[in-house]
C-alpha cells in the first residue's frame, strides 16, 4: 500500500509564489538582452528622468517599442518611474551591473544566451526524444555572445589576473615563445596577446568555420603578423597534435564542449613542451550535484550546458561530458592524459569559472 501524502499547502502556496516569479523573472532576462543590444541602459545612464521619446530620440530607436519595453523593466524593478512627469530613470546602483562602463559587472551581456538558447528549443526537445545532439551551426549568435562575455571577464583582467597566475609568463611572452589556444572562439583571447606580445607567435584552432572567420577578420583589422588560425575538428587531436611544440597552450571554457575531452587533453599534453604550462579556465562545477545546488548561478550554468555545452559534444558521437562536469572530473582527465602538476586558482570577479595551471 502507498501511504497518501497530505498536501502541504503552505509549502505549495510558497512553490506557485516561486513559479509566477520565475516567469516574470524568465520574460525580463530578455529584456534585459534587448536593453543591453540596442544600448538602451547605456542611453539611460547617461540621462536623468527622461521620457520614453527622449530616450528612443538619443538611442537611435523607435519610441513605441521603446515604451513597451520601458513597461517591462519598470514593472520589473529594473528602472523607475515618475508618474507624475511620465519619465523614467536608471538608477545609478542598477547601472552597476547593467551598462557596457561597469567592464566585468555587467551581468546584461549574460541575459543575451537566454535568447540564444530559446532559438534551439525545439532541437533540444528532438534530443530529448531521440538521443543525439545539436550542432555548432544551430546556435545562432552564440559566438558572438560567448565573445562578448570573454571579452569582458577575460580581457578585461588580462594582464593584472590572469597572466600573473602562471609566475615569469610575462616576460616568456614579451621575449618571444609559441603559443597554442584550443578551441579558440572567435580569437578574442589569442589576438589580444598577439597584439600585447608581438615577439611571440599565437596559433588558434577551432572547429567553427563561422568562428575562425571572425578571428581572421579581426587579426586582419589589427594587421596583426604573428598569429593564425586553423579550422579543425579536435576529436582525434591525440594523434594530429605536434611533438612538444609549444611553451604555452590555452583553452577557454572549451574542453567540456569537445566530442572526445579526453583525447584532446592527451593532444595538449603530447603538444605542450615537457617546461610548457597549459592554462586551463572551465566552468566552476564540483562534480557534485548536491554541491553544486550552493553554486550562485548553478541552474544557468546547468541550463546552459544541456542546452548547447553537452549537446554540441554529443552531436560529434561525443562524450556529452556538459559544462558542469566539474573540478573533481577535471583533475582526473588531466591527470588520466599525463599531466602531474595541477592548481586550481579561482578569481574575485569571475563566479563562474576556474583557472587550472597544469603542467608535465
């Protein structure tokens, strides 16, 4: 016999509490992508209580969808408004976390992958139903976006975080060493140091032809000469990576994308020279799902990684290890693949992710 359960209805109450704000909070990330694409929270931070055809004026935009979109975000509480003067207001402390001037903070350049994500839903929901998984050519804008979001918690602390992690590599770049960034993106990352680090020569590899494009477009418009990039599938790379080769390789959230992780770490390790260091930022899971539920973006990072990070991997007959595979699984492909040093290193302003230093 089943023991009947006895509705709480408290706690039930609570639960459609949460489910009316999780639909009013779902619908406002898209707005919020929509407000940080046409600038409209940079339009506003530069201006006092203005009216919705003062705001559409300075952005650039027509004023009716600059109303309706203004209705959403202040019945969101994202900007204020005066009924009094019809006019509406950006406060300072939310233009913190929302405008292209708060570098790192900027959490709208985030909302931008709920958009990205819906387009697949259908894709997603087959694989549900059929297995298999969704390619890189699906996701429109992903790049871009992915782009974007190096650009500012990467970029942004290049030199003063990121680089000092690994002790001399500095002065390694400025004198002149080989450098190697696997799945490269759309090369914000590697061109970047080419532009700092002229004596040294950066290679890109990445399986995207949309993303190597964009790459070679960029190095182009920077006339940058000592790096190149290479359209290619990483799934056999334990067998196409050169023989110590490098000083320094790089991936950027890139490895739990791959259809086969394990053998590109085997490629690293068997490219990478035997004083080489492979830096290594991934998403900062523990392997634990019952540790992860006190991670502070856990449902987005797992959202994100069942709708693109595991399915893009499964839709190369790959591992589908997903975006949260964590630090635990992490060190145990490294070490699998050869690697004996490995120190985890997290930063202040990045919440999700980690930064191995690994060596031979």
């Amino acid at each position: 016999m089943i023991e009947k359960y006895t509705l709480n209805t408290t706690r039930a109450e609570a639960f459609a509490d949460f489910m009316v704000d999780t639909l009013n909070k779902s619908a406002l990330s898209l707005m919020i992508s929509i407000g940080h694409r046409a600038r409209l929270f940079d339009t506003m931070h530069a201006l006092n209580y203005a009216t919705s055809e003062e705001i559409a004026e300075k952005a650039g935009l027509h004023e009716r969808y600059v109303r309706e979109w203004l209705g959403a975000v202040t019945t969101g509480g994202v900007v204020e408004y005066s009924p009094e003067t019809k006019t509406f207001h950006l406060p300072p402390e939310h233009a913190a976390y929302l405008t292209r001037e708060a570098g790192a903070d900027n959490m709208a350049v985030f909302m931008q992958y709920i958009a990205v994500m819906g387009e697949v839903e259908d894709d997603i929901l087959k694989c549900f139903k059929e297995g298999g998984g969704v390619p890189y050519a699906r996701y429109h804008r992903f790049h871009d976006v992915m782009a974007e979001d190096s650009g500012q918690s990467v970029l942004s602390s290049l030199e003063s975080h990121i680089l000092p992690l690994v002790p001399g590599l500095t002065d390694k770049l400025k004198a002149g060493i080989q450098v190697l960034d696997v799945g490269c993106g759309s090369g914000r990352f590697i061109n970047k140091l080419a532009e700092l680090f002229p004596e040294s020569h950066f290679t890109g590899l990445d399986l995207s032809a949309e993303a190597v494009g964009t790459a070679r477009a960029e190095a182009a418009s920077l006339s940058l000469q000592n790096v190149e990039f290479v359209e290619q599938d990483l799934s056999d790379f334990d067998q196409k990576a050169p023989q110590a080769k490098y000083d320094l390789i790089t991936s950027l959230d890139a490895i739990h994308d791959q259809g086969k992780p394990f053998q590109v770490l085997k490629g690293i390790y068997k490219a990478l020279k035997n004083d080489g260091v492979y830096l290594m930022q991934d998403i900062s899971g523990t392997s634990h799902l019952e540790e992860d539920m006190k991670h502070p973006i856990g449902p987005f990072l797992y959202t994100i990684s069942c709708m693109h990070c595991m399915t893009v991997s499964l839709a190369q007959n790959g591992e589908g290890l997903g975006a949260m595979w964590g630090e635990e699984t992490t060190k145990e492909y490294l070490h699998r693949a050869g690697f004996s040093s490995v120190k985890t290193n997290k930063l202040a302003h990045d919440i999700q992710n980690n930064w191995y230093v690994v060596q031979k």
